[in-house]
C-alpha cells in the first residue's frame, strides 16, 4: 500500500539519504517547500496586464495561509479544466488583436534595456559568484522569515536584505559573455530579483500581526503555544502593487469572505 | 562525513561549431553526502574564482522530476546508479581516487550547445507534433463522464512518468528516440481522453521523429536501462502497434 502510493517519495528518500525507508525509520524535519501567494490575478484569472493570464500556483487566487502536498495538482486542474476554457476564448473573441511589428519602438526600448542590464552584472567583475549571495540571500529568509518569525527579526531582514543586494551590484562575479550561453548570467537575473521579491516577502510578514496557517508570529500565540489568529484585523488576502523601481510597493486588501464555514481555531491536541 | 579526492574528466567544447576536447580537473575533499551536480557546483566555484570558464550543465529542480539534467559519466547515461537522473546520484556511488569521464549526450539530433549541455529542442518538436489533447472550450467537462479504470490510469501513468531528458537517446547506438516517442504515444493512446487524435496523432509523432534525424529501434534495450524512470520497452511495441493501425485506416 505505502508502496504503491508513495513510492516515488520513498525512493527520492532514498536517493538523497542513503538509507532504507522501508525499513528504517525515515528522519523528517519541517521545512519551507513552498512560498504562499502568487500573482495577483481577477476572477477570469487575468492578472493587471490585460491579455496576461495566469494559471495554477503561479497565480494567488486558491491560496490560503497554508499549502499542503497536492494543492498544486488542485489548482492547476480547477484553473485548466473549469476556469480558463470559459475565460481565455471570451477574452480573445473580444478583444481586437492587432498585429504587432517585432520591430517597433517598444521592443527596440526592452531589447536596449536588457543589453544595458546584462552588460552591467558582467561589468562588475567583484569577488563573490551569484551561488553564494544566492545562498546567503537563503539563509537570510529561513532563519527570519521562514516559519517561526519574529517582528524583530523581520525588520532586520529587510536590511540585511537590502544591504546583501547593494553588495551583489558592487561585487558579484560573473563569468563569461552575454553572447553565449551563460547559465551564471541567467541565474545573476533571477538572484537580482529574488533581493526584491525577499524583500516584499519579509515586508508583508511584517505587517501582519498575527498567527496564520503555515507563518507562526512568535508575538502572536494562544498561553499554550498555539498560532493566534486576528481576523478582526487581517481576515484579508495582502495584495502589493509594484510602484517602480526603488519605490515601495503599495498595499491593497482582498477581504475574505466566508459564506458557509466560519473560521475557527485550529488545534492540534 | 566522508570524504572524497578525485579527478574529473570533462568534456569542454566552447560552442557548437568549436573543436571538444576531454579536460582534467582535480577536485579534493569531495563529501559523500553531495549530488553529483552539487559536486560539479563546487568544482565551478572553484573554476570562477580562479578565472576560469566554469563547466556548463543542465538542471532544474534537482529532484529527477524534471528531465533538465542528464550527461554520461564514464559511458553511462546518468552515471552508475540505475533509474537514477544525475541530480539524484549522490557522490557516495564513487570511491576515493576515482577518474571520472563526464560527456554530454551523443546523438545527431541533440547537437552539443556547450560543455555538457545539448539542444534538446527535438523532443519538443515531437511533442508538438501530436503530444496534446483536444479539449472543448467554452464548456467545462464534467468531473465523472470519462470512467478510467485504475489499471488503465496506472498503465497511462507508468508511460507518463517519461521526463523526457533524452538518456534513451544517448544510450542507444542507432540513436533513436523511439522510448520517448512511444512513452508519449501509450500515455494518450491509454487514455479516454487521447482517443479523438489517436490515429493521427501516431503518425504525425513518428514522422517528425523521423525527420529529426534520430535512428531506428533494433531491440538493444539500452534505452530502458539507463531510464531514470524505468520506462519499458514495451512502449515501444505499442508505438509501433499504434503506427501500423493509424498507416492501415488511411
């Protein structure tokens, strides 16, 4: 039965450990596997940019303050199979599609910033490679912001987050050219927007004072331990909306509504 | 914590037109506890902060639920460990002192692109050519009207668990690519929900397989054997069962 439902797991386990999960006992710890949140995105899964849609655990729409094992599969046959059949072919039988020349002047203005970008992570020349601020960039977030996280611990990771990205623009190294395949390059720019994503992450924690599905605010737990919930105040999905760069990002609230259950508090014993 | 001493042979080829050639590497304090690919990550630290080209590989979720990785090592398509992608091989598979030889894989179709990593867009095209469904818009389905009985999902499944990362093709001295293509095909043909492009489908997958220049199945199994998913030749005979039924109906 364990077998059959679980086999890939169990040899994955055992891949990685070296042991034997049939027969030893298998050493599990908690960890972060999983970011809540995603795009913002309408009911017809359209996000702010008219024409983008977004599908699946890319989008915000099904998430609660916890994800367990198979949400995923949830959501991408809910959003695939009942959502966006509906949603895509209206959008597309309503809007005027005009063809678009690869060569107009936007295109040449993104192609020109990209270049610019790119040339200025390779210009830099420092002392440490993307793999280890993007290490360092990890470790910051699961010690402050992973499970467990204080409001103190918050707001030092949002400057030590904001002091590790000033350090990557004066001294990360990478190798090679922009003309070539340059998988450093590749991760610089996803390591370069991880800095801004960890920041809004740490962000949002900070201000939700309270305990909540898979975030425990240490300030905020019942006398014997258990997560402590506000729903007078934050009975709401937080929403940022990106003001450039530099600026910070504003928040919206989503209020969630319950019409047939009541949210109640969750103990384990 | 072991650890290990070794030397690594590396395939280095600057880019697809420039002459390869095998490079050695020493790499000293090597723990057991690492994937073969965190190995390689170390080794590339080492390469960057000396000034030098780091060795470029594929990979992606590190998990061997994806099909990004995959390269030879010491002629085997993802290295020693059976039914094992190369980030799940762990450097407790090798002994203190080792020469490893890492290659990317080999085959007309999959031209190296640098270093380790090979354009597998082949197997895309394939896919592109039949590997979908096609599902009413404007409607949703309803959750009970298409019955699949558990052992033709489990059957389905066991085809679908292909990760497409193209070891079958690198293993096989034809270089064909004809477990991929067939994992595919079963996946649909199994299924209530392939049957509408079944034929059509069959015939479309193997003529762009075909045309992008992989070799013809002659039975040598070396496909299944080094298939990180443990996909069965089996596939095969019903790719080529599928192909024989979809040529006759037309």
């Amino acid at each position: 039965m364990i077998r059959d439902k679980y086999g890939n797991l169990f040899e994955m386990y055992e891949r990685i450990t070296g042991e034997n999960p049939y027969e030893a006992p298998m050493r599990i710890y908690p960890a972060i596997h999983y970011t809540m949140g995603g795009l913002w995105v309408d009911y017809a899964l359209m996000s702010n940019t008219p024409g983008l849609f977004v599908l699946g655990e890319a989008n915000f729409s099904d998430h609660g303050a916890n994800r367990l094992g198979a949400s995923a599969l949830m959501q991408g046959l809910a959003d695939g199979y009942f959502v966006i059949p509906y949603t895509l072919g209206d959008y597309l039988a309503n809007t005027a599609l005009d063809k678009i020349n690869p060569e107009q002047g936007e295109f040449q203005g993104v192609r020109n910033d990209v270049n610019a970008w790119l040339k200025q992570l390779l210009s830099i020349q420092g002392k440490k490679t993307v793999l280890q601020f993007h290490r360092e960039l990890g470790l910051l977030l699961w010690n402050h912001v992973g499970m467990s996280r204080t409001g103190a611990g918050l707001k030092a990771a949002l400057g030590a987050i904001a002091a590790l990205e000033e350090e990557f623009w004066h001294d990360v190294r990478i190798p090679g050219s922009p003309d070539m395949l340059n998988k450093n390059l590749e991760m610089a720019g996803r390591v370069a927007d991880f800095f801004e994503l960890g920041k809004l992450i740490a962000l949002d924690a900070l201000q939700r004072e309270e305990s909540c599905g898979g975030h425990f605010r240490e300030e905020h737990q019942t006398p014997d331990g258990e997560a402590l919930r506000n729903d007078e105040k934050f009975c709401h999905v937080s929403v940022w909306q990106y003001k450039g760069k530099g600026a910070e990002p504003a928040l919206h609230r989503e209020p969630l509504d319950f019409e047939f259950v009541s949210p109640t508090q969750r103990s384990y014993k | 914590m072991n650890t290990l001493n070794l030397t690594l042979r590396i395939w280095r080829q600057a880019d697809p037109q420039a002459k390869g050639k095998l490079v050695e590497y020493p790499l000293q304090g090597v723990s057991t506890d690492m994937s073969f690919l965190e190995m390689l990550d170390v080794l590339n630290e080492q390469l960057i902060h000396q000034g030098e080209a780091p060795v470029e590989f594929d990979s992606d979720c590190r998990e061997g639920i994806c099909g990004a990785c995959g390269f030879v090592i010491d002629g085997a398509a993802h290295g020693p460990w059976r039914r094992t992608t190369v980030c799940q091989l762990h450097m407790r598979a090798f002994k203190d002192g080792d020469v490893i030889t890492l290659e990317p894989f080999r085959a007309k179709a999959f031209p190296v692109i640098k270093d380790l990593v090979v354009d597998r867009s082949a197997f895309d095209r394939i896919l592109t050519a039949g590997g979908y469904i096609s599902v009413d818009t404007g409607s949703a389905p309803e959750a009970n009207g298409l019955p699949v009985p558990k052992d033709h999902a489990e059957e389905a499944f066991d085809s679908a668990a292909c990760i497409g990362c193209g070891a079958c093709v690198a293993a096989c001295p034809n270089a064909s690519a004809s477990l991929f293509v067939s994992a595919k095909i079963s996946q649909f043909a199994l299924l209530p929900q392939g049957q509408p492009e079944r034929k059509a489908r069959a015939l479309r997958m193997v003529a762009q397989m075909d045309k992008e220049g992989f070799g013809n199945c002659s039975n040598h199994g070396e496909c299944e054997a080094v298939c990180p998913k443990g996909i069965s030749i089996k596939n095969i005979a019903r790719m080529r069962r599928e192909y024989f039924k979809a040529v006759a109906a037309k």
